[in-house]
C-alpha cells in the first residue's frame, strides 16, 4: 500500500510470541503519552491508546507521504505491570515504542515486554499472550517520519 486512500484501519489479535511480532511491528515507532498506559488489576487488563505511524502507507522506500492513527492495544490475562526507567508522575511525557517481545515462563505464562526509545521498559506479568489493537481514528498526514539508528 503507498496512499492513504488504500489505508484500512488494523484489527489485530495476537495468541502467541509469532502473533505478537506482527502487531509489534505494526506499532513500531508508536508514540504515546504515560497518561494513555493503565493497569486494571481488577479487570486483568493492561490497555494502551498511541498513535501508530503507518509505514504500510509510507511507500515503497518510505519517501511518504507519512501519516498516523490513533490506536487501542490491550492485554488480557494480566497479573501485574511493572514500569522501569519511566516516570510514572509525568503522565504529559512521550514515549516511543520500538517493540513488544513475549519472554515465556511455565505452561504459556510469561512476561510481555515493552521497549522504548532511551531504556524504559514496561513489563506484564501474564498468564498467556491475550492481545488486541484496533485502529480506532482516521489517520492524519504528518511530515516527519521516525529515523532509526543504523
């Protein structure tokens, strides 16, 4: 896809590590506010709005045109969260996801690890991958795209 008129909004799901690595990828370079991160201990759910840059959209060598949308990521089956090197008081700061991996433990548990630009980290202790994300705007033009280290 290189135009924003063939764009179709995402509806992902993922159940395992593979499945993650897909919507991992779809949110590489996602950018959100801490504000927009919550832990529902009482619902098990970890839920997250960022707005997804759409490199589906940004043409064959990524030359544009460059555009985002906001979207809705969620896990189920969360037994805790766990912020580091974040700071969980400045709820206005931005932070950029690189991306989300799946270390496994017993029987289908394990952690879900978010990485960001500059070190933080957010981890989901889980009983099993239980993941969704939803594109849920309209995208917009924006002229910067991310830049990657080589």
């Amino acid at each position: 896809m290189t135009s924003l008129r063939d764009y179709k909004p995402l509806r992902l799901m993922a159940g395992d590590a593979e499945d993650l690595g897909v919507i991992s990828a779809c949110l590489q370079d996602a950018v959100a506010k801490l504000g927009d991160f919550a832990f529902i201990p009482e619902e098990r759910r970890f839920a997250i709005v960022a707005n997804r840059f759409l490199w589906e959209c940004a043409g064959e060598r990524h030359a544009g045109p460059f555009a985002r949308v906001r979207a809705g990521l969620h896990f189920d089956d969360v037994k805790s969260a766990r912020f580091q090197h974040l700071r969980t008081d400045a709820k206005d700061a931005v932070v950029e996801l690189l991306a989300l991996r799946f270390e496994p433990g017993d029987d289908g548990a394990g952690e879900i690890i978010f990485d960001f630009a500059g070190g933080g980290v957010i981890r989901l202790e889980v009983e099993s991958v239980n993941a969704y994300m939803s594109d849920i705007s309209e995208p917009w033009r924006t002229r910067a795209k991310p830049k990657h280290e080589k």
